[in-house]
C-alpha cells in the first residue's frame, strides 16, 4: 500500500502516512516486518565449533557401544565427555549433556514416583474440643543456662493451651511434657487408650518422629498426625500460638534460669487461657468456649438420656 501511487498527485503514499491511516505505529509495523522476515531457527551464536553435532553424535554412539562391549552400561555425559576428550575431541561438557538429551542417549534414570499432596489444603480446624491437638517448640535464651526448649500443645478448635513446658535438653522425653499436661487435664490420669480419638498434630522434628514419643502416644489413644514437609500451615494452630507467646512474653522478658521460664510459661498459660480474645470465637476467651462447649455437650446428653438439662 505505502508502495502504491496517488492518482491526484502522482505521489507515492509512502508508510507514514499509510500507518497514519491505519491507526497503527511505524514501530509496529517495522517490528512485524522483521518477525515475518526473521529466520525460523536463530544461528549459533559464538564461533564455529570444529566438529559439527552430527560428528559429535556419531562419537558419542561409538563411546556407548564400545563401553557397552565392556559390559559398561547407562555411562553419563561426564563420562562421555571424558572419554570424547581422550581421543581428541575438543568439546565442552554441556554440549555433549545437551546432544545426548537431545538424541535421548543419557543414561537411564530412577522413575519418580507418585506421590500425594505436599502442601496444606484444607482446615485443621475440627467441629469440637478435644479432637485435634496441635504441638511444637521453640527457643529462648536465659542468662544463667543457656538456650531452652520451650514444648506447647494447643487444642485446634479451643485454641486454648492444654499444655506447655520448659527444658534445658530438648529431647523426647521433655516433648512429651505438654501432652502429659493436656491428658492429665482434659482426659484424667494416664492410662492405656484414655485418651481414645485424639490426634495430635507434630512437625518432623527428630523429637516428635523419634520411637519413644510415637509408642508413648499410641499407648494413650492418641494418633499421630506428621505435617507435610515444609508446610508449616498443616500446623498453624500451634505456629501461630508461639508466634503470640513470642511477641506477648518471651520477647518481652528475659530469664535467668529455665525454672523461672517454665513458671512464667505456666502463669502465661492461666492469663492466656482466661483472657485472650479470639476473632474465630466471636471474640470471646479459649476458657469462655470451652465453658459454652460443655455446658451444650451436657445438654445434648441429658436430652439424649430424656432428662431434664438442668440438673446436669
């Protein structure tokens, strides 16, 4: 079009004033021009290598079947590049890694296998107390001892404490410490599957994976419920609890001893328990839900035995 004549003036359009027209820019337009006029494969960029990719590939067949004649078998392109070199091939390692992935000459590899989900899709939150716990630690520094292990359990649906603990060593045994609290609480004293139905919700932690801590569970009814693999939302309840206990007392205290720190943890737990407001609850206190929760749980049983609710 640019290159056609004006009959009136006997002048050639020319591209200005066709883009004009067109309601499109000359940038434009030059930009499709070099697209359409562009080759389909890019040239190599750099100097000509001295043996071609076919060459390469030939001596690269040659490698594998003399290695496979030594009953050498699934050799890679380190190796293949190495021996490309003994016999004077000046090649670079990534070429021979790109030609064999390319002509599907790489050794061969274990398939992956099908796995389940990796991340946290869905609620941890249950429709009662007692029916999912969740459980971790944390850290602290006390002038005296050093760092200690601070061990938490937080019912998911309450979000109230059930147990929290203190040690110097964090090991198994002091893990379990939290749990021990919530049983003997909510539950009555440790036994043999008193706890039925519960689950507990842990990390990977050598601690909480470790054969004691499963075995001590397990003798009290409790399921085990690992997190998956970095995805600490599968155990968000007991995340976000440390995260407050962080900002409302271990970073705003400090402590000589972990004696000290583990009765400033149990007081933090009364305080908590009593009076802090959760939004999922209506703003209402963990001690406030649990209280409403058994007065309805009563309910419904009397209802269920045809007595009267009030003298429950």
């Amino acid at each position: 079009m640019s290159r056609a004549c004006s009959i009136s003036v006997r002048r050639l359009y020319g591209k200005a004033r066709v883009c004009r027209m067109w309601g499109i820019p000359r940038s434009t337009h030059y930009a499709r021009l070099q697209a359409v006029q562009r080759p389909a494969e890019p040239k190599r960029r750099g100097r000509k290598p001295v043996v071609s990719d076919e060459a390469v590939v030939l001596e690269i067949r040659a490698v594998l079947a003399q290695a496979e004649a030594f009953g050498i078998r699934g050799e890679g392109y380190r190796k293949v590049w190495a021996r490309l070199r003994h016999k004077g091939i000046p090649i670079s390692k990534e070429r021979v890694r790109r030609l064999m992935r390319l002509h599907g000459l790489q050794s061969p590899h274990r398939a992956q296998r099908v796995r389940g989900p990796r991340v946290h899709d869905g609620s941890i939150i249950p429709e009662a107390p007692n029916r999912i716990w969740g459980t971790d630690a944390t850290q602290v520094f006390t002038r005296q001892e050093g760092t200690a292990t601070v061990f938490v359990a937080v019912d998911h649906f309450v979000g109230d404490v059930v147990g929290i603990h203190a040690a110097r060593r964090a090991t198994r045994f002091e893990a379990l410490e939290p749990v021990y609290q919530g049983v003997r609480e909510h539950f009555g004293p440790l036994a043999e599957g008193i706890a039925e139905g519960l689950i507990l919700r842990h990390d990977h932690g050598s601690q909480y994976m470790s054969r004691h801590f499963q075995e001590e569970i397990a003798f009290l009814g409790i399921e085990s419920s690992p997190s998956f693999v970095k995805a600490p939302e599968g155990n968000g309840v007991a995340e976000r609890f440390i995260r407050t206990l962080k900002e409302q007392l271990l970073w705003a205290h400090t402590y000589n001893t972990v004696e000290e720190l583990r009765q400033a943890l149990l007081e933090f737990k009364e305080r908590f328990n009593k009076h802090w407001l959760l939004q999922r609850h209506d703003y209402a206190t963990p001690a406030e839900v649990r209280a409403a929760y058994g007065s309805i749980a009563d309910a419904a049983l009397c209802a269920n035995e045809g007595e009267a609710p009030t003298p429950c």
